[in-house]
C-alpha cells in the first residue's frame, strides 16, 4: 500500500520530462529540505525532469514533511508513501514505478545535488550508455568540522560498485534485468541490511550488453553524516559479503588487490597478524624483530590517518592508531567468515 502526493507542476502542460530523479528515504526528515532545494535548483529546465521521493515506511514525520514541501516547489515532483520498509532498492523500484522519463538518475537522501547535475547525466545517457556513475564529494560546507568517525562519501575515480549516492540509467535497461533485486540472499543479508545491491544491478546491466561510464561533471556533495567508533566497527562486519559480490560481480572481483585481498590495506594488515602470529609461536627473538618488522608497512599506511582523525595530537594519534588495529582486525575476522560461507578467499 502506498500514498501518493504531486506538485502542482507534475501535471502542467508541456511535453513529457527528459529525465527523473528517485530517492528512497528512511527516518531522515532533517535532510529533505536541503535535498529537496538541491534537486528544485537543477539547471535543466522544469518541463525537463522531474523528481519522486519516496518515504519508504519511516514513520514518524516524514511523509508529512515531504508533502509540505512537494507543495512548495516549482519542480515536477512526485512524493510516495510505502507503509513497510522495502530496504533501499525496494524503495528506489517503487519509486521508478512513478516515473515518465527515458532515463533515471538516482540519489540518496544524505545527499545535495550540485546544480548541473542532472544535466550532466542526461548528457551522459543521451550518448548512448545504459548505465553511469557520476562524482561525489563530501559537503564542502561540512567537511572541515567532521568530527573522527563521521560518515561522508568520496567517488572521484570509477568503482565497480555504481553506489546509488549518484549512478543513472536508461530506463529500458533498468527494467530489463529487473531492477533492484529485493530478495537477493547475498545483498539482504545482516539482518535486512541492504548491501551490494547497486553492484549487482549495474553488472546485470553490463552483463545484458549495456553500455557504461563514469562522467565527473555529474557531481553529488555528500553530507558529513554524524556517526561514532561503534557504529563504523559494526559497519565492519558488511565486509563478510564482499567474497559473495566478487563472485556475483567480476567488476568487482577485478577490484579486489592481487585478486585475494580487499584492499592494498588489509594486505597490510593480514601480513602485520601473520608476523605477531609465528613470533608468538617461535619465541626467537629474530622472529620478534621480524614481526615488528613485518607491522612496520601497516603502521606506515595508518599513521597519517590515525593523526588526522586527532587534530595532530600524537597521544590521541596512538589510541586512534588502536582503534584502527581493531577496526582492521574486525574486518579480518569478516572477510575470514565470506571466504568460508562463499567459498573465496578474500583477506
């Protein structure tokens, strides 16, 4: 079941919109009107896109919030209620359903548009690609009073995920493969917690002959979302799903560092655990200096971040640098249980 609310300029007269924008919002009433500014500030013409989005079962003040301000833009808007929580790519699918235009561009709610960018993804399809994933950002008005383990997101060069924050596609393409798949085990695992969805999507795409790109002048500011240590550790554990994406996706498995590790990083990392491991077995004291020696490029790669999390404080620098070994050991205990459940070795 669902409600449906209009702008008065979703209806005027003129010819059908070149494009759309979606977002599915959940619980986050704080943000709609700056995204709803950013999206009515486009620097295409009105008759030339319009907007739906979708209160995907938050509850609370949110439909009513979204409502007040379909009512007060002068974009062609569209605002949705579900009455259950679909998770994201349920509620982009509902939201897609609305829709008139050839091609769709997708945002998050945590997000702020810059003005050219729907222009810049219409441009982009209009080419000839099937799927694109444009810039993102982080708030420039947010960026420099982020506190340490605040979420915000930078896209500047292409990634085999296609995140949602900002990524379009030709509309024939989205339906062929169906859309977001809303019942995927790998991507609706942890709890109902969606991840890797946008992945998979834009593989499929790819997978069926469609055609993508990244383009840098479509262009998302992201905000600076408050967030804290516990939450980002418990973040860790979507790491366990990753070894399943990089079956599913060869984008992605292509992404992977020497094909059996995340990252450069966790590299680091994994080799840092396996010199403490053989120095606590041999008890030599060569093996000792060996396994400082072999912590040596881990600390190296996390230093400067764990000083930029501290305001140049060295003493706050060592207990960020703590929780970084945490953090990454966490995420090794994660990858450890993907490559068993999914039968990949991902480290």
């Amino acid at each position: 079941m669902s409600d449906v609310a209009f702008s008065p300029a979703w209806d005027a007269a003129g010819p059908p919109p070149r494009i759309s924008a979606v977002v599915s919002s959940y619980r986050r009433p704080e943000f709609l009107a700056g995204l709803i500014d950013a999206l009515s500030a486009q620097t295409l013409p009105v008759s030339d896109y319009e907007v739906v989005v979708v209160d995907n079962g938050s509850g609370g003040e949110t439909w009513e919030k979204l409502v007040d301000l379909a009512s007060g833009t002068q974009a062609r808007m569209a605002v949705t209620r579900l009455s259950e929580n679909r998770g994201p790519g349920g509620g982009r699918n509902h939201g897609v359903g609305l829709i008139r235009a050839p091609y769709v561009a997708f945002t998050d709610d945590d997000c702020l548009p810059a003005p050219g960018w729907l222009a810049a993804v219409l441009a982009t399809l209009e080419a000839g690609h099937d799927v694109m994933q444009g810039q993102v950002q982080a708030d420039p008005d947010e960026r420099d009073t982020a506190g340490p383990w605040d979420h915000t997101k930078w896209i500047t060069v292409p990634t085999p995920f296609f995140e949602t924050c900002n990524v379009g596609y030709r509309v024939s393409s989205f339906a062929a493969v169906g859309g977001f798949d809303e019942n995927d085990a790998l991507t609706a695992q942890l709890g109902g917690r969606a991840f890797g969805e946008d992945a998979l999507l834009a593989w499929n795409v790819q997978k069926a002959g469609g055609r993508a790109t990244f383009a840098p002048d479509a262009l998302v500011y992201h905000r600076v979302v408050p967030s804290s240590y516990s939450h980002l550790l418990h973040d860790q554990r979507n790491l366990v799903g990753f070894p399943g994406l990089g079956n599913r996706s060869p984008l992605v498995a292509k992404w992977f560092w020497h094909s059996h590790f995340l990252s450069r990083e966790s590299a680091l990392f994994d080799l840092a655990v396996a010199c403490l491991i053989v120095s606590v077995v041999v008890r030599k004291p060569w093996v000792v200096l060996g396994a400082l020696l072999g912590a040596l490029p881990w600390l190296r790669a996390r230093w400067p971040e764990a000083m930029a999390r501290s305001d140049g404080r060295r003493e706050m620098g060592l207990v960020r640098l703590a929780q970084y070994a945490v953090l990454d050991g966490v995420s090794l205990v994660s990858l450890l249980e993907g490559s068993v459940r999914h039968r990949r070795v991902l480290l």
